[in-house]
C-alpha cells in the first residue's frame, strides 16, 4: 500500500469508516435474470447515486460523471443493463426487454447493494426505466432525468415526446445483428463523430444483445410501460430534467411545455444550448454542475 493510501486509510478510521469499503470496485452481481455488471466508487457507503444508461450503450457513457471531482463527496453506483455492457443477456427477455423489465432489474441491483437513500440519474431510456421505479423503490430521494421525454406508452404518446430526426436511424430501431455501417449511422445519435475516440460508442451498439435491440422497441410499440407522464405529474419528489437544446430525437418543447411536472427541480427544464442527445458527454461540465446542484438539494 502506498503512502497516500495508507494516509487515507488512517483518516478513515479516525471517522469510523473503513478504508476497503472506500475504494472503488467493479463486479459482477448475480441476479434472478443473470449477471449484472456494477461499478461502485464507495461500496458500502450512503448515500448514492446510482446512473442508468441509454439503449445500445452501456455505463462508459457517464464516464466523464463518474470521474468528476464536483460528485466525489457521494457513492456513484454505474451498472449495465441486463443484455448491455458487461452484463448478461436476461433468462427471460420477453419479461425483462421493456421499461418495467429493465426496471425490475435495477430494483433488484438496489435491493442487493442496499441502497437505502439514493438520487437515480437516467439517460434516455435509463431515464424511463428510472421514472418506472418511482412504484419499486421507495428509498430514491429524486430523479435527474436526460433525453427522457414522460411520455403515455401509446402511438400518441411517442408521436409528441420524439422526433424523427433521420428516418434511415429510425429504420434501424429495432433491427438486430446491425453491420458495422448502420451501427456508426446509429451511434451518430449520441454524437458519434467517426474519430477513433468515440469509436466505443459504435462498439458500444455492436455489443449490444439481439434480444434487446430487436424485443425492447417491440415493447414500446406494444405500450409496455406506465403511464410516465402521470408519474412525473403525480410523484411529489423531486425531478430535475436536462435537456440538450440540439438534441435532434426528443421534442424538448413537449417536455416544456405539456408535462406538469408536480414537483420539478428549480421549476424549468434547464436546456444545454448546443448539447445533443448525449447532453452527459457533449457538455459535462454544464452538466455535472447541475447534477451536483440537485444532488446536494436533496441530501443537504
């Protein structure tokens, strides 16, 4: 052990922590669905925050949050979804490919870790997955949602929250096995710019399970889901939305404008000018001061 860790390991017992529960780990939870990918900065600790990543990505894509200095004061949980990332594809992908799916899943990852007082921060569709666990998880103090328009699960609902900003990308939502070609086209969605450095956001896509590229769109057409503009109309903690003012796939103006939130952060939609759909990446730093805002809001 070096010296600044063993003169980290002395301050933490001076305060009654441990100096193991301290460093950050990455591994693997065995679920009811498989394994789950999980990486933790404070095993053991509270309070936390746990990110949720969008479709075709994985926990790499909160990578410049998770690093930030401005959120270190608190235990930043990242996991792949089931079929993402590290993670396993699910025993049963009808069940667990959908928003109540996929939230059944992160429960449970909560449920293991013991969280007991966390602010989920969710991107996209980890942002619907997070409003769906606003009825599982009664511990979360607040909800920081980005690129999630709260939508009623129905062809209206999707028609007024998104926007079809390239009909070739949405000919590939919902397509499996995609060629590396049509996963570049796609990733162009979170800002990929064919440079080698964000070459992992195609490989991202690449790696993604079959069943979940081709069962989860499926299971928004079905209307698999609650109604999530309800919720964010009728759950009284807080919800914070970021929005990216260029993001071409989500109609900022009906998050804006027609979901009454009942209890929505600061009382606007903060929209990052010149941030896409990847707001977490495009601009972090606009971004993690705000996401340190609200966290600090809510355990302070």
């Amino acid at each position: 052990m070096g010296a600044m860790n063993k003169i980290k390991c002395l301050i933490a017992a001076l305060l009654g922590s441990s100096c193991l529960a301290a460093a950050p780990q990455t591994y693997e939870l065995k679920t009811s669905q498989g394994i789950v990918s999980v990486w933790d900065s404070r095993p053991g600790t509270e309070p936390a925050v746990l990110f949720i990543h969008g479709h075709n990505c994985n926990r790499t894509f909160f990578s410049k949050q998770i690093e930030s200095p401005l959120l270190q004061k608190y235990r930043l949980v990242s996991l792949d979804l089931p079929g993402y990332g590290k993670s396993s594809p699910p025993k049963d992908p009808e069940k667990v490919y959908s928003w109540p799916g996929f939230a059944d899943s992160v429960a449970e990852v909560a449920h293991l870790l013991k969280l007991e007082k966390v602010v989920v921060v969710g991107w996209s569709l980890g942002g619907h997955v997070a409003l769906e666990l606003t009825s599982r998880m009664p511990q979360i103090e607040g909800l920081l949602i980005t690129g999630t328009p709260p939508i009623e699960v129905s062809a209206e609902g999707l028609g007024r929250g998104f926007r079809v900003a390239n009909p070739k990308i949405l000919e590939l939502f919902g397509k499996g096995n995609l060629t590396v070609e049509e996963a570049q086209l796609m990733a162009t969605i979170s800002g990929y710019d064919y440079t080698p450095e964000n070459r992992f956001m195609v490989d991202a896509i690449l790696n993604t399970d079959y069943g979940a590229q081709t069962l989860y769109p499926r299971s928004i057409i079905d209307g698999v889901g609650q109604n999530q503009k309800l919720i964010a109309e009728q759950w009284p903690k807080p919800i914070a939305v970021i929005a990216g003012g260029a993001d071409a796939g989500i109609n900022n103006d009906y998050i804006i404008h027609e979901v009454n939130f009942k209890n929505l952060w600061r009382g606007k939609v903060h929209v990052i000018e010149g941030a896409g759909h990847a707001v977490q990446m495009d601009n972090p730093n606009e971004f993690n001061a705000l996401v340190t805002e609200f966290i600090n809001d809510i355990f302070n």
